[in-house]
C-alpha cells in the first residue's frame, strides 16, 4: 500500500502545497493543511425546536366564582388557644365586577 511519503497536496483554503500525509478533511469537504483546520461552529447545528403544547380536549372555560373576602375580626389563633372558632361580628364584601356590594352579617 503506498503511504505517500513524497506526495504533496494542494490545499483548498489556501492554495499552498503542503505534504499529502499533513492534510486533514474539514466538516465543509474542503482538504486543509492541518495547520489551516478549522473546526465547525456550534452555531452551524442549532438546536431542535419543539413545537408549542396542544390544547387540552373539549377544554372550558374557568367558572367565576363569587369572591367573599371576611374585613374586620381577629384571626382565628390570636386570642384562641382552645382551636374553637370563635363567634364574631364580621363584614363580607362580595365583589362581583363593576361595582362592590358590602353587607354586615
């Protein structure tokens, strides 16, 4: 088998001679002097992409409901150490959207 021990080969990206067992092939095909190699740029494979989630079958809408939100009183465990509710006097706000409608219990 020959070795090429006395060949020379013509490099692509610069045209010089150079000895036929120094040559390397780039990613590109191109025949570079080893000297000359470049290694391809990470950029060049981009990552795949996936494609966005489909939607949920027969999906519907979220129920409105009504927000009730307790104003006034003492929580539940300040001045309670017996983990009875107590009972209180308490104003409920319920907010429905446009206007506030506030009532005492």
């Amino acid at each position: 088998m020959a070795r090429g021990k006395y060949a020379k080969m013509i490099s692509d990206r610069s045209g010089f001679e150079f000895p036929y067992s120094e040559m390397v092939q780039e990613w590109n095909g191109l025949w570079v002097h080893k000297s000359e190699f470049e290694p391809k740029h990470p950029q060049e494979n981009p990552k795949a992409r996936h494609s966005d989630s489909e939607s949920l079958k027969n999906a519907r809408p979220a129920r409105k409901e009504p927000m009730v939100v307790y104003v006034g009183g003492q929580g539940f465990f300040d001045h309670n150490d017996t983990m009875q509710p107590e009972n209180r006097d308490l104003t409920i706000v319920d907010a429905i959207v446009g206007h506030v409608t506030v009532s005492t219990s």
